[in-house]
C-alpha cells in the first residue's frame, strides 16, 4: 500500500504557512525537496536588508541568476544599509515593495528615478534631503509619495535649517500619510503645526536614538508644552531591527506608539 500523502495545495500552504510564522526557518525548509524550495525561496527574499552580510551575498548572487520576475513576485520590504551595493538596480526589480528605507544610498538620483513611479509604497526611513541630494530639491508630490501611510524622517526639523519649513509642509500635505516619526531634534512649533494641520494624522513620535535620565525625558515633555494624545516619545535602541519586526508584521515602534495612545484616550495612562 502506498504512503498517505496530503494533495499538493495542502502541502504548499502548509510550508508558506510555516515560513511567513517562523521565518528563522526558511533556509532549513529550502533543503526539504526541490517542490519545496520553489515555493519557499521567494519568502527568504521578502524582507532584504543589505546591512547583513548572508543576505547582501544572497541579493547580488540573485540579482545575477533569477529573473526580475523573482524579485517583483518576492521582495516587499528592503533596507539598503550603508555598504557598497547597487541598491538602485535591486529596487528596480521590485515594482510591488511596501517598506523602503535606507541610509545615505548609494547613488541618490538614481535611486529616486528607480522608485519615481511605484504606486505601493506605504511605509518610509530614510533622509529625504539625502535622497534628493539637496534640501531645496525635495519634491513630496512625486507619485510614489502618495500612498505613503507612515513616513519616519531622519532629517533634521530645526528651524536653523533653512529647508525645515518647506520640507514640514510637504509632509503635512501628504495625502494618505496617517503616522510620522520625526527625530529628537523637532521643535514644539512644527509639531504642534502637524497635529493642527495634518487632517488624517494618528500618531506622530519623536524618537530619541538612546535613552536618557528621565528627569531628562520629563523636562523635554515639559518643555514641548504638547498634550494631543496622538503625540508619543519613543527610545528605540536597535532601530534596523525593530524595523524588521515591524515589515514581518511584529510589534514595532508604530504599534507600540498606538498602542500607547489607545491607553491614553481611554485614561488608563496620562502623559506621553
């Protein structure tokens, strides 16, 4: 008698199943069969970070052997890290990402024209001055700007910087964005201006890189002199890891800030 076996589909659901919940395991289901590794492979490429060495190896030997095709059925969410790598020419390939996010890329302009027209992306890290190689070029109404749902700035809003002004302007008149993240250097005018102004706006942090005293912390509150509950301080550490957790669908910073203001509006917690 032959060996019970479960139908094909039932087999390949299993398996994605099994690598979307634990991805730590794809590379062990890879050496299952070879059916197996045609349905898996593509989920070792949906989340790419360039920073790690394994994975920047992995990219550029499948940049070199697959198909773009590969790549547009695979990647979702990538960080281009600051290394040497053709991070314009991976992003090229990958019409459908979520999550984009990088640090002083590599070939700014050609990376801008790479992503000019996707329609996709939702979630933004990364310097836009960079991006755009000069503070008075950022342009915010480009189309792959539109979809943008959380966009985390790493440039500096102070009001010395000639180009803070535009630059805040254009981000409250982004037309889906709903949460922003803005580091510690924001001043209390500009962030009391996105809470007035930005219509959809439901959680705006400001992100400070390392923890302080929280003598410290309080008086910076107490100094921004903000009361919106929308409005959250966040220490985030490992930020390129929490970052990962957020794109596999974790609790993030982003949810961890939500979380916060839901406990505030129902008067479980007060402060920020």
């Amino acid at each position: 008698m032959e060996d019970p076996a479960f139908p094909a589909e039932l087999e390949r659901e299993i398996f994605e199943t099994t690598a979307v919940l634990y991805p730590s395991t794809i590379l062990t289901l890879l050496l299952v069969a070879r059916r197996i590794l045609v349905w898996i492979e593509p989920f070792l490429y949906t989340v790419v970070r360039t920073d790690i060495k394994g994975m920047h190896s992995a990219v550029e030997r499948a940049i070199k052997t697959k198909p773009d095709s590969f790549f547009t059925r695979s990647v979702r969410h990538i960080y281009l890290g600051p290394y040497k790598f053709d991070g314009p020419l991976l992003v090229r390939m990958c019409p459908n990402l979520i999550s984009l996010a990088y640090i002083r890329p590599r070939g700014q302009p050609v990376l801008l024209a790479a992503i000019h027209s996707f329609r996709n992306i939702q979630r933004w890290s990364g310097s836009l001055v960079d991006l755009f190689d000069a503070a008075d070029a950022v342009d915010l109404s480009l189309p792959v700007f539109k979809t943008v749902t959380h966009m985390d700035v790493f440039d500096d809003l102070e009001s010395k910087n000639r180009y803070s002004s535009k630059l805040c302007a254009s981000l409250a008149a982004l037309p889906a964005l709903t949460h922003l993240c803005l580091n510690r250097t924001a001043e209390p005018r500009p962030i009391r201006n996105f809470l007035q102004h930005c219509a959809g706006l439901q959680v705006l942090v400001i992100m400070w890189s390392k923890p302080l005293p929280a003598k410290a912390m309080l008086g910076a509150l107490r100094e921004a002199g903000i009361t919106d509950v929308r409005y959250v301080v966040a220490v985030c550490n490992g930020y390129w890891d929490d970052w990962e957790v957020g794109a596999r669908g974790g609790v993030d910073f982003w949810v961890a800030a939500e979380d916060l203001i839901a406990r505030k509006r129902s008067g479980e917690i007060e402060g920020n």
